[in-house]
C-alpha cells in the first residue's frame, strides 16, 4: 500500500452459474482447509468468489470450517471500490496535536490517514469552500509490543521484565497501524470492515494479555475483579430487569470460557475411570448419553471423554452438581437433579447459535466404563 491511493469505483463482476461449480472444486482442492468444508461452505465461497471477484488464495476473504465467509480487509477494499464513492488516502504522521489528544506515548506507533471524498471535494471547490479529510487513527501501542509472561505445564509463569513481541511475520507495527488508521477513516464514511484475522489476531493478543494479567494476581483479587466485571457489565447480583427490557444473559461464550478457565486451575492430567464414571453420573441428570457427548465436545473441544484432564472433569462435575432429588424406602437416591450452574446455562450452550469456540465433534464411542 503506497502512501496515497486513489480508489475508483469499478462494475460488479457478472457471475455465471455454470461456473460455480467448477470454481467450488477448485478451492476445495487448493484450500488448505478444504477437505473440512460442506459443500454448502464450499459452494458459498465459489459463489462469493464469483460475485465479488474477490480471491480467497491472496487473502480478500477466508472460509472456514462452521463458521462459513469471513471477509477480509484486501477484500473490502476491493467491495468499496466496487460499492462506493471515489476517494483518495493519504497516510502521514500525527501532528504534535494529535500526539496530545490521543495520548501518543513513547514507544506507540502510530499513523493518521486521510480519507477526501472525490465528488465531494469536487463540489466544495466549485462552491469555493475548503475541504477537510476524514481522519482515521491508527495506534500500536508499546503495551502491545511486549509480552509479561507464558504458559508453562498449564501455569502462567511471569517474567522478570516483559519480553519484545515479534510483529506479525512479514510486517511492521508500522503496517499494522497503517491497517488500523484506513479502517478507521472507512468505517467513518460507512463502510464497516467486518472482523478480519488481522482483527481477530488483535483480540486474541489483548484477551491473552488480560488473562496474563489476571493469572498473576492472587486468587482472592482475582475473585474480586470477576465480581466488579460482572457488576459492571450485568448490574447486582439480585438485579431482575427493567419493566420493559429483559436483562442481559450471558452468552454461549462466556460460559465456556469461564468453564474453561476453571478447568486450567483444577489440574491437567489425564481424567481417570474413577472421576469419569462420576462426571457421567451428573451429566445423566442433565441430559441423555448422546447429548452429554456433544456437550463435552462443544466445551472442551475433545472427541471422547477419554481425552479430558482432571481439570475439565471436575469444572463439568462443579457445574452440573447433581443432589438427590428423590430417594426410595432405605434412603438411596433414586432421580437426581442438576443443581449448580448449569440449571440455566446448558439450554444456551447447546444452541446452534454463533460461538467463537465452534469445533468439530466426531462423536466417537465412548467405553462403557468411561459412561458409568
């Protein structure tokens, strides 16, 4: 990407449904993920090709095993020339004022791109009016730059000084503020760049070092921030809702990274038959056999019981915490119920709705003695 660009606006390809057919097994066959795609996902990317002319192999967009198209910002770029008004970017250096108003610090990297609007400026000049370009900022923070700490043997283990982290492979932080900077400015005139890997990649840094951070708190401060997050984002535990919105629910997400996280501190040896008979007997009271399967696959990411660690099974077993719920004439229990936390939350973790934890569940036999 130069330092000025001058986009213009270009025909929608035509697409030619014989030729989808034969663009589908192509990219099936290219894809390194190919062989994981439907054939729906595969069609809807040859479709998508087509329409577009957008290519996946240089990165304008990407398929992905239950999770379908996702664009990506080459692509976009490529849809507002196509969609949108002419413009013409320019990328420069913040000026001192700028530094001020964003808090630009030593060690950030940051970028400023102007956006100008063709017609616009065409109109303003007629009129004799000045113009004045979108601004789109662009920062790399130095925060983000460096590392405190990794995992080791499933604990977080902190260094003494934070350590450089490399910029992604054939890149800048420089780039990377360049890519930040433009899809600001075009998310001001209204393009909206939907969520890229180069945005995922960022997301996925900042929860890494949020994590990092966390872990290396002690247990009870930990405890105490989860709490006030909570508070902050859902209201007081015995908050009930407004009279004319419902409260916010947590999301299928949230549950399974919390279950996760939970698991990370229970310990990651393999699962013996002892806790896996256990853990099958509360998931009995939740769900049947086929059901409690899927449910552990979709959590866990694991094919068969047999691959969790003690950590996971103990978080499920906490989270389902069946009691009795009747018992016959010398007092044995005879039903039992689900009584913590999955009373309410299996319903959402089992929907088919969108999850950025979708994985694929074989559904493999379990041993009998793994179900007991």
């Amino acid at each position: 990407m130069s330092d000025n660009a001058i986009v213009v606006t270009q025909p929608a390809p035509v697409v030619d449904p014989d030729s989808i057919k034969q663009i589908a097994q192509l990219l099936r066959s290219i894809l390194p993920n190919g062989a994981k795609l439907s054939d729906q996902e595969i069609m809807a990317a040859a479709y998508y090709a087509a329409a577009t002319g957008q290519n996946v192999a240089a990165g304008d967009f990407y398929v992905m095993p239950g999770r379908g198209i996702s664009p990506g910002y080459r692509g976009e770029l490529k849809r507002v020339a196509r969609e949108g008004e002419d413009y013409y970017t320019n990328f420069r250096p913040p000026t001192p004022e700028e530094v001020e108003w964003h808090e630009i610090a030593p060690g950030d990297t940051c970028v400023i791109c102007e956006l100008y609007l063709i017609e616009q400026v065409r109109k303003l000049k007629e009129l004799g009016m000045p113009y004045h370009p979108i601004i789109g900022l662009g920062v790399v923070r130095k925060d983000e730059k460096f590392s405190i700490g990794e995992w080791q043997s499933g604990r977080f283990v902190k260094f003494d000084t934070p350590k450089p982290i490399s910029p992604p492979v054939g890149r800048s932080w420089h780039w990377k503020a360049r890519i930040r900077a433009l899809k600001d400015a075009l998310r001001q005139i209204g393009y909206e760049t939907p969520s890229t890997d180069e945005e995922l990649a960022d997301a996925e840094e900042h929860a890494r070092v949020v994590a990092a951070e966390m872990r290396s708190l002690p247990v009870e401060e930990q405890v105490k921030r989860l709490e006030a997050n909570t508070t902050a984002m859902r209201g007081p535990k015995d908050f009930k809702g407004f009279d004319d919105i419902s409260s916010p629910q947590v999301s299928k997400d949230e549950i399974i990274a919390r279950l996760r996280q939970r698991a990370a501190q229970m310990g990651d040896a393999p699962a013996d038959d002892q806790i896996l008979r256990i853990l099958w007997g509360h998931l009995s009271a939740l769900c049947d056999r086929d059901k409690a399967k899927e449910l552990v696959g979709t959590i866990f990411g694991v094919s068969s019981s047999r691959e969790l660690t003690v950590g996971q099974a103990k978080a499920l077993i906490e989270w389902v915490s069946a009691k009795p719920a009747e018992r016959d004439a010398e007092g044995k229990p005879t039903k039992w119920q689900p009584t913590g936390p999955a009373q309410t939350e299996y319903p959402i973790v089992v929907s088919r709705g969108p999850s950025l934890f979708n994985v694929e569940v074989y559904g493999e036999e379990e041993s009998e003695q793994g179900e007991e």
